[in-house]
C-alpha cells in the first residue's frame, strides 16, 4: 500500500491532479483580471495610473470589479478545499469515491467560473457553488467521524 500524500497513492495522484487544475483556473482569473484591467484602463493604485495615462484611470470598471469577485470566491473556497482534501487522503478513502468528490468540485467550480464571468442567468451561479460544496462537506464530515474517535 503507498503512502497516503504519494504520488503513487492513486487517492493523492488524482487529488493532486483536479487541485493542479484549480489552481490554474486561478491564475488564468488573475491573467484576464489584469488584462481587463489593460484594456479598459481601470487600475487600482494611482501608481499604475499614472503609468497608463494619468489618475483619471485610477477608477473601477464593472467587468474587472466582475472577475475580482470572482478571483476572491475562489479563493474562499478553493483553498478550503485544498486543505480538506489533503486531510481526506489521509484517511485512504476508496480511490473511486475520492475521485468523484475531486472531480465535482472541480466541475462545479468550472461552471462557476463560466456563469461569473459571462453573467448567466441566476441561479446557474448560485447551484454551481452550491454543488461545489457538497464533496466538501462530504470529506470535512469523513475527517471529523475518523478523528471523533481521537476526543
């Protein structure tokens, strides 16, 4: 059997597989976020303003306000998930069951993804969030009946 956090642990092969996507989803955010900020000349510091034609560009803009918002809701749970799904492979959970649980978080936030930047109709948003955090859930539940044992 491998260890639990090793790459021949098919549980944390895959967990690293879906996390490595999420994290890049995160910087392909933050890439459009300032190229927004490039094209529609809405910089948040005056330094960089200035550097771009002058404060009057120190202003906000609706579309990189739209991906900030999204960049932060993914960081409020993307991160989560990262570290609850590091603790779920601890528990040598079956490598198909994990596998679903990376995989609908990982869909879920795609869809996410897509309905916050081209603004779909609600509650599109609003279910792909909330079916992002039933595998969370799932696993924080997992971990606390594993360690329950342990109070």
């Amino acid at each position: 059997m491998a260890l639990a956090l090793d790459l021949n642990n098919e549980v944390f092969s895959s967990f690293l597989f879906y996390a490595t996507l999420l994290l890049l989803k995160m910087y392909a955010v933050a890439i459009l976020t300032g190229q927004l900020r490039l094209r529609r000349k809405a910089f948040a510091n005056p330094e960089d303003s200035l550097r771009h034609g002058g404060l009057k560009f120190c202003r906000e803009d609706a579309d990189v306000e739209r991906c900030r918002r999204l960049h932060h809701n993914d960081m409020e749970c993307i991160y989560p998930f990262l570290f609850i799904g590091a603790l779920y492979c601890m528990l040598d959970p079956s490598p198909s069951i994990a596998r679903l649980h990376f995989r609908i978080f990982f869909l879920a936030r795609l869809v996410h993804t897509v309905a916050y930047l081209f603004a779909l109709k609600a509650p599109t948003r609003s279910l792909a969030y909330t079916v992002g955090q039933i595998p969370c859930f799932s696993m924080a539940f997992k971990i606390v009946v594993n360690v329950a044992s342990y109070w």
